[in-house]
C-alpha cells in the first residue's frame, strides 16, 4: 500500500521532469504527506496538462458525502476496471500523482522502523493515480480527489511490504493521462509493464510517524539494523 510520502520540488524543478502546460494551483514542499490532505496531481483537461491540488482519498462522483474518500486512499491495480468505486475514473480520469519519494515501515509488530523509498537517482518521480470531481447536491463547491494506484511488490520492496504503489516510467506519462484511450486492457498493460522496480531504500527517523512533524528531517537517513540495498 502507500499511506504516507513526500513532496519537496519546487514548481521550475517539476516542469523539468513533468509534463505540465498549466499550473493552477500554489506548490508547496510537504515533507509527511497524509490521506485526506491535498496532494499535487497532473490532468488531461480539454487538451492540456494541467497541475492542480486533489485531496487524498477518493470520492466517486456518486457519494453521498467525501467520508468514504478515507477509505479509498489506494486501489488495487488488479480489481480497478470492476470495482465501481474506481471503474469510472480508470476509464476516463487519471492522473499523475507528483512524488519525490514515500514511507514505509520495517519490521516487528510494535518496534516498526520507518524507511524512505526513492528512486535511485533521486528524480521525482509519478505515482499511477485515479481522481474524480464532488459536488454536494445543492452546491456550487467542488470536491476534487484522487487515490494512488497499487500492486503486488517488486523484489526490493517485498521484506518490507507485500504492495507498492505504481510509480510509472516518463514514457508513458502522456498515454496515462489521456482521456480518449479508454481500453482497459491497455491500461492494465501499462501499469505491468510500465512500472519502476528498482529502488533506495533507507532508513529515516521516527518523526515521521506523527503527521505534524514535517521538514527536510523526516527523510534524513539514519543508522539501524536494517540495511535494503544490499
């Protein structure tokens, strides 16, 4: 799964990796990005790509109200072209989920160590997401949302977790995206065989298991037992 990461880029510094022809939004560094909080994403709108803030957590154009988006922070590459939750969006509304890299925790039950997971070249990175657009019935406010997409772990991410989120390889950004490709099969295609695999992985101070501490602290390396890159 993916429940917590971070996201420290400046705007010049994503317009070099990302493909982004319009900002509408501030960007700000978050250092302990939680569910529920807003998250920078990348959409397909009449043409352009576009950089805008979604709240993690999903909420289906049919919810009665956003509480559900609590419960759909992540979904399973395997069962999104069914599940009505995320069937619609898998069609029609996906995004780049902008990243620099994400938590994890290691070990035992009670004594979990947290680790920072990055590429090994240190470039940001996108997750694979979904969003979607809430209006209470009523009102004039919009509710945007979106939920990473996840799999089964790569070999280096198994010991410390059985799933991964789907971070994607550049060269698919714009397929991705792209709301005229509906072929689900494709899609599903894209999220095997399109996905990053290799990691760095290290160990992080346990700041970070209290959402409020949020600075460049949280993913300084510390030294522990656990060594993943070996």
């Amino acid at each position: 799964m993916c429940g917590r990461f971070v996201g420290f880029r400046k705007l010049e510094e994503l317009q070099v990796y990302f493909p982004i022809d319009q900002t509408v939004c501030d960007v700000a560094a978050n250092y302990n990005v939680a569910p529920s909080q807003p998250v920078l994403a990348i959409v397909k709108r009449d043409g352009q790509n576009v950089l805008d803030r979604f709240h993690w957590g999903l909420v289906p154009f049919w919810a009665k109200d956003t509480t559900i988006g609590h419960k759909l922070i992540n979904a399973r590459s395997e069962t999104i072209a069914e599940k009505p939750s995320f069937r619609n969006a898998f069609r029609k509304k996906r995004c780049l989920i902008l990243a620099d890299g994400f938590y994890e925790w290691a070990g035992k039950k009670g004594d979990k160590q947290p680790v920072f997971i990055t590429l090994p070249d240190d470039k940001p990175f996108a997750f694979a997401g979904l969003w979607e657009t809430w209006q209470q019935k009523d009102s004039q406010e919009r509710y945007q949302s979106c939920t990473i997409i996840t799999t089964a772990a790569c070999d280096a991410i198994r010991p410390i977790h059985h799933r991964m989120p789907v971070i994607l390889n550049p060269d698919c950004y714009e397929t991705w995206i792209d709301p005229v490709q509906q072929d689900t099969v494709a899609l599903g295609n894209v999220l095997k065989s399109k996905a990053q695999t290799e990691f760095k992985i290290e160990s992080v101070s346990k700041r970070v298991n209290i959402v409020r501490h949020n600075g460049p602290a949280n993913i300084a390396p510390v030294q522990t037992e656990f060594d993943f890159n070996t």
